[in-house]
C-alpha cells in the first residue's frame, strides 16, 4: 500500500443550503436525454474542477429544483455517475461525491500497473515506426498542454497517453480493461493530486517511449511502474468543506 494520506478538517461533510439553490432551468425544448446529458456533465465538470468537493452531499430534490427536472431524471443521472464512481450512493441516505479510502486507491493503482505491465510489450512487438512517430507527437501536444491547461485539465489530457499505448497493444479486451482503470484513476487525480507535477509526468512517458522504440520492453516496464508509483504517492486523500451552495458550485445560481 501506498502512503496516501488522509485528513479531515472535522466540519463533518458539506450540506446543501435549500434557501440559496439557484432556479435557472434548462431549455424548456431539451429532450430528457439532453436534460439528462446536461446534469452528468455538470455534476461530472464540478467534481473534475475540484468544485464540488469528496464527501458533498448530491440531494435529489435539491437537484431536481437547480435543474427543473423530475425526481425519476436525477435518479437515473445519480445512477450513472455511480457506475463511473464519481458518486457515492448511500441506502437511505442519498449521494455523495466519492470519497475513495486509502485501501481502494491502492488497490486501484496496483491493479493500474499490472494492466500497463502487460500493455507494453505487446506494444514493442506490434508498433509501428508510424505509431512511433503519432506518439511522439501526441507528447509534443502534451507538453504544450502542460504549460497551457490547470492540472485538472492536463489530467485528463495526461491520461490520453496511456489510452493510446493501450490501443497500440492490438488487444481490445486488455484496452477496455485498461480504460475503465484509467478513467476511475484520473477522476481519482484529478481531485486529490497537488498542483507541480506534471512536468515529471511528461518526462516520465517520454522515456517509456524511447524504451519501448529501442526494444527495451524492461526498461519501459519499469519506468512505467515508477510513473505510477509516484503519481499515486502525490494523492493526498482530503475531506474538505466549502460554504458554497449546490448552486452556486454547478454555476446554476441565480443572477
């Protein structure tokens, strides 16, 4: 196990303040699909942007008056996010932004690296000097980016990477594994890793791609496996409270 830590502040989690929940509604003339899509995307922009923070609670009335919508609508959004592990949904007493322990962000990045390990040499015997080259751009992209985005955003465009060495192992079992693993890993990033390390991270796969075109599938794998040592080392685990409404965290507050 890693040494992630956690702490509390000891507020207790943040509670929605009904009396200042914003009324703005969405386009009377959105299908339910589309109100549906609007509510995932919000909920899910909120938590990546580190607004609303591990451990808020999700009300499903509270919910439904922000976004004009029916209680079965934000069940069926609440249910989603639930299956990507965005939120926590708790017997009898509704949803929470996930708040992941130390033993599950363990686990997680152990099973993380021994999916990368087996990634890698399938990607040095069937890779291409055309796939090389489309790599090296991607990280020329990658570096710009860092200089570009917040780490929030950059998370996700970090994540990018691995996805496509996951694509050049010609194994789309071992790809659809491998992205389910890293989407719950950036949502895991994305909220809990200090800002200052993604130069680091770049110079990191950098070398893994000049292993891997030099033939040194070991020297890749254990590059890769001290990437991602690191990177979980750098999660720090927070529980932390805001004096800020549902609202106004999703942007739906009132003008």
């Amino acid at each position: 196990m890693s040494s992630t830590a956690t702490k509390s502040n000891g507020r207790g989690r943040p509670k929605v303040r009904p009396s200042v929940l914003g009324n703005r509604k969405p386009s009377a003339r959105a299908s339910a699909a589309e109100k549906e899509q609007d509510i995932y995307d919000a909920i899910v922009a909120s938590v990546m942007g580190q607004r609303l923070k591990p451990g808020t609670k999700l009300p499903e009335l509270a919910l439904c008056e922000l976004f004009g919508v029916g209680r079965s609508l934000v069940q069926k959004v609440l249910q989603r996010l639930a299956h990507d592990h965005v939120v926590q949904l708790r017997p009898n007493r509704g949803a929470i932004v996930a708040m992941p322990s130390p033993e599950e962000v363990g686990q997680l990045f152990e099973a993380r690296r021994a999916l990368e390990a087996s990634v890698l040499p399938l990607v040095a015997e069937r890779a291409a000097r055309a796939d090389y080259a489309s790599l090296r751009r991607q990280l020329r992209e990658e570096h710009k980016a860092m200089h570009r985005y917040a780490q929030t955003q950059w998370a996700g465009l970090a994540s990018a990477f691995h996805l496509r060495l996951g694509e050049l192992s010609g194994n789309p079992i071992l790809y659809r594994y491998l992205s389910e693993i890293i989407s719950r890993c950036s949502l895991v990033v994305a909220l809990f890793q200090p800002p200052g390390n993604a130069t680091c991270e770049h110079e990191e796969h950098v070398r893994v791609v000049d292993y891997l075109e030099q033939g040194n599938v070991r020297a890749a794998q254990r590059e890769m496996k001290r990437h991602l040592i690191d990177l979980e080392h750098h999660i720090r685990l927070v529980e932390e409270s805001t004096d800020q409404s549902l609202a106004d965290i999703l942007g739906l507050a009132a003008e």
